[in-house]
C-alpha cells in the first residue's frame, strides 16, 4: 500500500442508485404512475419489454440492501425520491406513506454511520403532470417547489447534502428531443423549452430549501470531454458544438444565469434569454456540483440535428458492455474541466461505473468481475490525480449500489457492486465491491 493515493479525511465513499431502477412496486401505499412506469409499456421502448415493476424490489427489501452498504463499508448513499410516491397527481395533497418509506430509509441510514444523498428528481415525473404537459409547462417550476418543500419539511433537518435534479441533459435531449427515453417526444422546440423550465425548477427547489434547511444543496450534472474525430476544421466544430449542448447547457447557467455563448446556434429561437428575475432564480449559489462521469467521446460532422455531430464508436479501444471508451484520464479532465471554467466550487463523482456481462456466482458466492474492480481502480486513480491538480473534490460514488432496470437497455446490462439474480432477488457480492470496501478501508491507499 502506498500512502500516495491516499485521499483527504473527511472524503465520501458512496454508491448511487435511482428510485425506479431499483425499488419496484412502483405503485404501493398510494403511489401515483409515473412516465417511466407508463414508457415501460410502450412497445418496443425498453430491451426484452422490460418495466421497473419488480426491478430490485428495494422498497421491500430496504432494511437489507442498508445492511449491504454498511458491509461495503460505505459512508455515503446516494439515491432519489421518487415524486409520485410523495404527490400522487404531482402536485397537491401529499401521500405521508411514500415520505413514510424515505423516512425510515434515512434513519436507518443514519443509525449505520450513513450519510444520506438524496436526490429529488431521477427522471420519473409523475404522469399525472405529464397529461398536463410535463417539462414543457411553465407551471412545472412551482410544482416542483411545491414538491421540494414537502420533502425538505420532513427529511431535511436529518440529511445533510441534497441535489435538485440528476442529468437534465438527458431529461431534455433523450426524453424530448430524441424520444428514447420517457416521455418519448423528438422536438427542438420543446427541448429548448424543457431545458429552461428544468433550470427555473432547479432554482425554485433551492429558494424552498434555503427557507427550511442550513445543509447543503447542489446540481448533479453528466459531463465528458468531447474531442474532434480529426484535425479538419469541421470536426473541432463539431466538437465544440457538442461541449456547449453537453457539458454547458445547464451548469453555465447555474453559474452566470445566462446560456452559454453559441447554445442559440444550436437549439434557434427556441433558446431566448433569461429574464433578470428568471437570471436570478437559476443562478442561486450552491453549495456544491455532483459529476456524473462514465467515458469521453470523440466527435465528428454529421447529420444529427440540431448539433450536425455525431460521436465516432469506440473501436480499437477498451470499451464496456455498452461500447462506451474506457478512459480514465477524461474523469480527471473533466474534474479540472469544471474548476477552471467555474473556480474551486467543492465537487463530487456522483456517478462512475462500467457495464459488464458479469458470470454467474462461483461455489463461494463471488461474482467475478475483474473488468470493473479494474475500471474503479484506474478511475478512482484519476479522481485522486484532479485533487493533486487542485480540484476541491470531496467525494465519490460509484454506480451502482446493485445491478438495477437500466432505462431503455431493460435489465440487459449489469453496473452493480452487487449482483441481482432478478428471479429469485438474491444479492451476491462482486469482486469489484469486495476491492471497492478494501478502497474505503485504506482511505485509498490500497490503490
């Protein structure tokens, strides 16, 4: 062990998870549908047909997977609420068994030495807005305050760290821009429309919160370097078009309250500027950003409207179940990325992980997977290499906490530092979560 790897006291071992990748029963004690459990349905959206209604029956088995956390020694936990199991219908009366449940998911968090890291908007909007217009509803702003509030009213004197909403990016771009993920709509103006109301959402749930709550509270967003294909001029303006969409389009804002130079070129009339009251509600001060970090991508001209770019598939290279690069030093990049483009805001990995087609358990009960104990290795040597270049990073989480219902790939693809076996439910620790508890025990020194 080398003391060279070490990370600073204080620093956050976590993993993450999301509310309808993992906690089925998406309808119990009163919960309202949402647009994933409604998407689910369509045919041909999800691989194999499949829904999260079972996923990893979390909200059955809570109480276990907290005791998993605890033996993978972890010190944080990220996960979401889902808002339809707060609010129903989205917006009015509050169903006190669906706070009930985070509640004593929060306390039994506490009772391990677990901070809790709950996220309040993981893609699953309530259907019920989503008939009046979801994302695309300038209403949606004060719905989601009104729906923030009854949530920090209740946890937010016992949780410590809070995030508004995980990747707009690809709420706006896959759900209304490509359709292929909930709701399923392909329109630039709605996407343009969407991305603006997701901003003013955000600020609105941190006025409700700074009423409430002297915690901690931040954006979680998915970043990752975009590279020209080649050095032709065609493809650097591809690529530099791709950053502005992908990595600017949302914490920009946050930051200045205004979109980024060149968005305009690519979303059109669609993307008008903020009003000064709009400006000052999206560019609150936080207290911290969450960087969701899995690959780089490497950017060419093309067809795709409205970013005529496209990314080159990774060939040649490592690559994970899913084809995407395996590339270490973008995390790195990345994290130094955000700190000299916005200066030393306090950040944290909110998301790293890889895909893999995992075997089945050995005689002993182990999954081996040497691929992502080795992704985690060599990323979690990258995040160490950004705090030696300077970046005030204060914690990691990786993804994910279980194998879970992964979007539009159903249950194909496998992320978990715990195996599911989705039959029968029984968990079964990875190689990869046994060397990620060695990690957290040395405090990185094992690395």
């Amino acid at each position: 062990m080398s003391t060279s790897s070490r990370f600073p006291d204080g620093f956050l071992w976590g993993a993450a998870t999301s509310a309808y990748q993992i906690e089925g029963s998406p309808l119990a004690d009163g919960a309202g549908p949402n647009i994933w459990h409604r998407f689910s349905r369509v045919r041909g959206a999800i691989e194999n047909g499949d829904t999260g209604d079972v996923a990893c029956d979390h909200y059955r088995r809570w109480a276990e997977d907290v005791g998993l956390m605890r033996e993978l020694g972890l010190t944080a936990y990220r996960f979401s609420i889902a808002w339809a199991r707060v609010m129903p219908e989205g917006r009015g009366a509050v169903n006190s068994k669906g706070l009930d449940f985070y509640a004593r998911l929060v306390d039994r968090l506490l009772e391990f030495g677990i901070q809790p890291a709950p996220t309040l908007y993981h893609w699953d909007l309530p259907a019920a807005l989503d008939d009046r217009g979801g994302w695309t509803n300038p209403d949606v702003a004060s719905w989601f305050q009104d729906y923030a509030h009854a949530v920090f009213e209740r946890l937010a004197d016992r949780v410590p760290m809070w995030a508004t909403l995980n990747e707009p990016i690809l709420i706006s771009d896959a759900g209304y821009l490509k359709g292929i993920h909930a709701p399923g709509h392909r329109s630039v103006a709605e996407a343009a429309a969407v991305a603006r109301h997701l901003l003013l959402a955000h600020g609105a749930a941190v006025e409700a919160f700074r009423g409430i709550a002297k915690r901690k509270i931040g954006l979680v967003v998915n970043l990752e370097p975009r590279e020209p294909a080649s050095p032709a001029a065609e493809d650097a303006e591809a690529a530099r078009r791709a950053d502005i969409y992908f990595n600017q389009q949302y914490i920009h804002p946050v930051f200045t309250g205004r979109w980024p130079e060149g968005l305009s070129e690519i979303l059109g009339e669609a993307c008008r500027d903020f009003t000064s009251a709009e400006r000052e509600r999206v560019s609150q001060p936080l207290d911290w950003i969450g960087v969701n970090y899995y690959s780089r991508r490497v950017t060419s001209r093309g067809p795709d409207a409205p970013l005529h770019a496209q990314d080159v598939p990774a060939s040649g290279v490592a690559a994970t179940d899913l084809g995407w690069e395996i590339y270490p030093q973008g995390l790195t990049d990345t994290l130094v990325m955000v700190t000299e483009r916005y200066g030393k805001v306090p950040l944290y990995v909110t998301e790293n992980g890889a895909a893999f087609d995992d075997p089945e358990p050995s005689r002993v009960g182990l999954i081996e997977d040497p691929r992502r104990a080795a992704y985690l290795r060599d990323h979690l040597r990258a995040a160490h290499r950004a705090i030696e270049r300077g970046v005030d990073l204060r914690g990691y989480f990786a993804w994910s906490l279980l194998d879970n219902f992964e979007w539009q790939n159903g249950y194909s693809k496998r992320f978990g530092l715990i195996g599911v076996d989705y039959a029968t439910q029984k968990r079964t620790m990875k190689q990869s979560g046994r060397f990620y508890r060695e990690v957290i025990q040395t405090q990185g020194a094992s690395l």
